[in-house]
C-alpha cells in the first residue's frame, strides 16, 4: 500500500499540526485536555507550544534522552519540514521558552495523567500474568541521580559515607509493576533518605486489589506491611530476614511451618493484632544461583499448602526478578545509560520522571498488545527494538494522512515480532559491586555564593595574559 502523505495549508499553525499520534493511542487528546482544565495550567492564547504539547513534549525528552530539549522539539516536529518542502525554514521554540514552559506546566498533570492511564493490562491468557487465580504484581525501589543544584539537593538529598557525600542529589522512586506485561502501574517519589517500607506502605494503600499477589524483597518486609495486604484482601511472598518472625506456631507436612508476626509494645509502628505467615525454608546448589549452604527462609500468606504448594512458592517468588528487569528498562535502555536526569529544579525532577514512566508505559502498551495478538509471552520481545520501531513511527504517522494510522499502527506491532528473543533461560544474578570507589580525592563542592564571577561575553582570554 503507497503512503498518502498528510495534506499541510500554508496557514495552518505548528500547534494543528503536531499531535504525537504515535501516543494517542495510550494517552489520548481529550483526557490530557481534560487533566489540564482540572489543573488550571490551560493557556488564555495559542502560543508555539501549548500545554497539550508540552505533555507530549514532556514524554518525548525519554524517547531521545540523548537530545537537547530543542532538538527533541525537532524531531517531534520533522514530519512538518519534510511536508513543506526543502525550502521551508520553521522557527520552533527557543530552549528559554521550551525551559518557561515546563515550569508553567508543571509535574501535577503528568502525575494525574500517569493514574488515569497506566493500569494493570495483562489477562488471564498473559503468560507469567496471573498465578492461583491471582495476579502477579512487584515492588521495588531504584535511586536516579539529579543535577548538582542547590534546589534538587536541598528537596531530595545526596548520599554519605565513610568516603564522604555522593557526587549528585539523588530521588528515591518506589515502583509498583504488574510481573507480566512489566507495566508500571503505581510509583511513590521521594527524597533519597526516605525509607522504602514508607513508600511500599503508600502503594499498598493506594493501589492493591483484593485479586493481587505481591512481591518484594527482604528490604520492605514487615509485619505492618503485610498486615496491610491482608486487610485490602491480596497475598503476598517475600524473603524473610533472620531476626524477624521469633514466634514460632506450628510444622505442617509439606516441611514448611507457620509463625506470626506480633505486636511488639515498644515499635512506634503499632501492630494492632498478629500476622500469621507461612514460612519456606530452602538451600540452593550452584553457585551461579546463591550461596550453596545458606539457608533462604520466604514468607508467605498463602498458608494452604494444598493451593499454594511449597516448590511453587517458590517458584513464583522468582518471578520478583521482574521488576528488577523494569527498572533496569527504564535507567539503562529506555534513557539509553544517561546517568543524570535533565532537570535542575524539584518539579522538573518529578515531571520529568513521570514522563519516563508514561513513555516505557506507552512501549509496554504496543509490546503488550502485539505480543497478545500471536499468544505469546511478552517477555519474547525486544523493548530496544521497541523503541528504535516507536521512534520511527513519530515521523510516520506525522507524515500519512489519517485514515492510514491504524495500518501504520499494525505494521509497528508486526516489526516488534520480527525479532524475537530466545526463551529466558534460568538467570545468573550474583551480588558484585559494579561502581568501584577512586583512589583519587573527592571533588571538593564550593557553596554557590563563594563562586568566581563568571566572565562576560566581551571578555577575551589574552586580555589576561601578561607577557614576561
């Protein structure tokens, strides 16, 4: 079928003609017109950029993480070039605009339109969707570095140690992802000190279904925690460190036991009854998998050994590894290994993570969908070769008119299935250290108002120089 390539008047404004279908499809106009009006950041006049844009615009800064705001302005827009021909010269917004923009825009829509859109999206035909009847959901927590501002490290923090402060202000984001489709469906934003089991606390309350089971690691288990879960009706499996869980119940014949968690009088965290739990104890014999010898100890409140049999548990409770994968999606492919985030500013810090998670959102959403289509499992496809392929489709849907989007749409799922991966084979995770400290002494950080005057556009370097 030959491209009908979209028809562009000689009147029309920038504004009518970049629209970001690619993304509608997960984000549509009217909602985002919607989340704006509810938020008051609607514009009284048509101006290059509006807001709706800008929540595109805000979306696509993950899509080339690489690119300067401007240029990704450009690449959003290099349909409209093409359309009118070599001749044309557009003039899109300066980096200054495109900076004041953000700010007017903000972070609350881009959480508000990250809620409404970004749910649960497997089925019970997903692969690795749904376990016993339930549906496999993940928490986890990841740090991203930010700019080196006084702002970002007053809001969020920086680390310290025996070697001294971190090099970057850091935010603390705490994930909720559902293990099949790796959608992310819920995040808590914080700053870099604030405790995970805090956050996990937040998602539990905000988004656990009664058709949920949970898992986390060692790091967010607690009995407060999963007195929680219990009460919104969901399970959950997680590690069980050796301090926790002294409240010995009973043996059951499958070799695990029950214990419980207890109100302890002196927690500032009051348990208000006990948690009764299921524990799973086990040793591993290869190394590539563990230490062989240490004993692994999960805890589950799943306590019917009959429903939830003991090498299902945990069987399943590996599929935790989940959501390690997404954030390792997210940091490393999607923002193609930039370390630090763009924003110098706190809101811009939040608006701009929330458009990375919308963005890996809208990926997973086609992946999801092409995946279904062929009944397959959607960990089969590539999410680099799904970002090459959505890439694209931003200049091919810029370019055909409209009535050949749904075909476009269709050939973006079918590229996805060109290249599958092989099936996952049993993973090799040891536990290594992967940034190593400098022998060499640390930069020292000079406070902002004991900074050199910088010099002024008219100054020249031989003006001081002096000849001996």
């Amino acid at each position: 079928m030959t491209m009908i390539l979209r028809q562009i008047d000689e009147d029309d404004k920038l504004t009518d003609v970049l629209k970001m279908e690619v993304l509608q499809k997960c984000y549509p106009r009217h909602r985002i017109e919607q989340i704006l009006s509810t938020c008051h950041v609607q514009e009284k006049r048509v101006q290059k950029l509006t807001m709706l844009l800008m929540v595109y615009f805000v979306i696509c800064m993950s899509l080339w993480s690489r690119l300067a705001q401007r240029r990704v302005v450009r690449e959003m827009g290099h349909h409209v070039s093409l359309l009118m021909g070599p001749q044309a010269r557009i003039v899109f917004a300066s980096a200054p605009a495109i900076s004041e923009r953000r700010e007017q825009l903000g972070s609350e829509p881009m959480r508000q339109l990250f809620e409404q859109s970004c749910t649960v999206m497997g089925s019970k035909a997903t692969p690795g969707t749904f376990v016993w009847g339930r549906r496999l959901m993940a928490l986890d927590g990841t740090l991203f570095d930010v700019p080196d501002t006084p702002a970002n490290a007053e809001a969020f923090g920086r680390s310290r140690n025996q070697f001294g402060e971190g090099p970057f202000p850091q935010v603390r984001c705490v994930l909720m992802i559902e293990c099949g489709s790796h959608a992310t469906v819920d995040v808590e934003i914080t700053r870099r000190n604030d405790a995970e089991d805090t956050s996990a606390m937040e998602l539990v309350q905000r988004g656990v279904t009664r058709e949920m089971l949970l898992l986390h690691d060692a790091g967010i288990t607690g009995g407060l925690l999963w007195a929680e879960i219990r009460r919104k009706g969901a399970h959950v499996i997680a590690p069980i460190p050796e301090h926790m869980l002294t409240t010995y119940c009973r043996q059951l014949k499958d070799g695990s036991y029950l214990a419980a968690f207890v109100p302890e009088q002196s927690s500032g965290r009051k348990l208000k009854k006990a948690v009764l739990v299921r524990v799973i104890e086990y040793q591993l014999t290869d190394e590539r998998l563990g230490e062989p010898g240490n004993v692994y100890r999960l805890g589950t409140t799943l306590l019917n050994p009959q429903s939830a049999p003991l090498r299902e548990v945990i069987l399943v409770y590996h599929e935790r590894w989940e959501v390690e994968l997404v954030i390792d999606e997210q940091k490393t492919h999607v923002r193609q290994q930039r370390p630090v985030l763009r924003s110098k500013t706190p809101e811009g810090v939040r608006q701009e993570l929330y458009g990375l998670f919308l963005l890996h959102y809208a990926i997973r959403f086609v992946m999801y969908e092409a995946a279904s289509e062929k009944g397959l499992d959607p960990d089969r496809l590539s999410l680099t070769t799904a970002i090459c392929v959505v890439q694209h489709a931003v200049l091919d849907f810029g370019l055909s008119a409209q009535q050949q989007h749904e075909a476009l749409y269709e050939k973006m799922k079918w590229e996805l299935l060109e290249d599958l991966l092989p099936p996952r084979c049993v993973r090799i995770n040891p536990r290594v250290l992967k940034k190593l400290y400098r022998k060499y002494k640390q930069k020292k950080r000079i406070p902002p108002e004991l900074l050199p005057e910088p010099f002024s556009s008219e100054d020249r370097f031989l003006d001081f120089v002096l000849l001996i």
